[in-house]
C-alpha cells in the first residue's frame, strides 16, 4: 500500500540558510500533518492542513511556513536556520480529520552545522 | 508538568511475558487516545487506538481507558523481541484540533529472548 512520501531523507545545511522539505499524502488523504522531534525527545506538533487550508498550529516558530497544494502534497520552509532546528521533521496524513489516526512518514532528518 | 505521561522505562521483560505501559494526561477534555510504536530512527506507527472507557482488544494488544482516572494504557500480551521499540502514548483534545497529538515521552520497551 501507498504510504507517506518524505523527501528529502536526510538535509545538511548550514546556520542561517533555508530548507525546504516536502511531503506526499497517501493518496485520497486530504490532511497533512507537520512534527517535529529531536534527538530523544517526543514528536511536537508544528502545523496542520486541511483542504488546502491551515486548520491547526502548534510551536512552530516564526521562521518557519507551510503551505498545502491543490494536489494535497505540502511543503514546509524554514528560513535562517538555527543549530536547534536540527532534528527529525516528520509528516503524517489522514483522511478528513484523522481523528489522530494519522500515518507517518519516514521524516527528514534535518542537520544544521 | 507535561500533558501526557508516561512510565519512563526502560522497561524490560521476557518473551512471551506481558508487557504493560502506562500513560496520564491532564488534560480532562481529551477526546481519543492512541499508542504508536516506533522503532529507533524510524516514524512512529499506529498500535492501537480507544476512544471510550474500557478496554478494547486487537491481536496481542490490548488498550485501556479510564477517563475519570485520565489514564490509558497498553498491554502487550506473549511479548516478542520484534515488539522492542519506543511506546508512545498520544492524545487528541478533540474539538477543532483533531490530528493535532500531544505525545508523552515515550516507553522504551525491551524483550529479551
């Protein structure tokens, strides 16, 4: 079965630079889901879509933006890159509003030196 | 202290022995609830999820929720060393952020042959 596409895998970039990954939804799910979860930590909630619209934020910083497209696939953008922005950026998708039974992604694994 | 909580673990049992991992969470409104495995560098995946007081039942796992108490949890029954992973207890305040997950920390689990 189709599962959520992640790319990239894996993105090394420098302080103060720009990132940008991008997420494909299990086909016929209509809501994508951004987290983010460092080394040890739990996956915090940064941002969600639904139709193409923003329907939930979390702690995602100001640096960041997301957007969700017409073919339901979505990009998030982080600008001015941080040391502590390093982590695993996970997307999930759901069909409607999962109701939290989301599928997960593979993530990207963000590195900033 | 944090929304969701979870026993810190490690926790380690033997094959085929029953494996039990707990959670709280404070917030009273919490609509659903749901474990996620994941295993080390990977994303989480959906175990099992309950919605209503009770237990609820599927293969080897079986789920427990007790609102009034604001706790849920996860037993794991004839343990197997592929179920050794992280635990996640997740749980969805409901109402208009429905995907939006609070995690606990998670449970690492080992079972050892």
């Amino acid at each position: 079965a189709a599962g959520v596409i992640q790319s990239p895998r894996h993105l090394i970039k420098e302080k103060r630079e720009t990132a940008t990954l991008k997420c494909y939804p299990i086909p016929r799910h209509d809501t994508v889901y951004w987290y983010q979860q460092g080394p040890g930590q739990d996956p915090q909630f940064l941002i969600s879509f639904y139709e193409k619209m923003q329907s939930d934020k979390g702690s995602i910083p100001d640096r960041f933006s997301a957007q969700q497209f017409s073919d339901y696939h979505s990009e998030l953008n982080m600008s001015s890159l941080e040391l502590g922005d390093s982590a695993l950026y996970f997307c999930a998708s759901s069909r409607g509003m999962g109701f939290g039974e989301l599928f997960f992604g593979e993530g990207s694994r963000l590195t900033v030196l | 202290q944090k929304e969701v909580e979870q026993n810190s673990g490690p926790l380690s049992v033997p094959e085929g022995a029953i494996a039990s991992l707990n959670c709280t969470y404070s917030d009273r409104g919490s609509q659903s609830f749901f474990w996620y495995r994941q295993y080390s560098g990977k994303s989480p995946e959906l175990i099992m999820f309950i919605y209503s007081n009770g237990d609820k039942e599927d293969g080897r796992f079986t789920a427990q929720l007790n609102k009034a108490s604001q706790y849920v949890s996860l037993l794991i029954r004839d343990s197997q060393p592929s179920d050794s992973a992280t635990y996640l207890c997740a749980v969805n305040a409901g109402g208009t952020s429905y995907g939006k997950l609070t995690f606990g920390q998670g449970t690492i689990l080992t079972v050892h042959p």
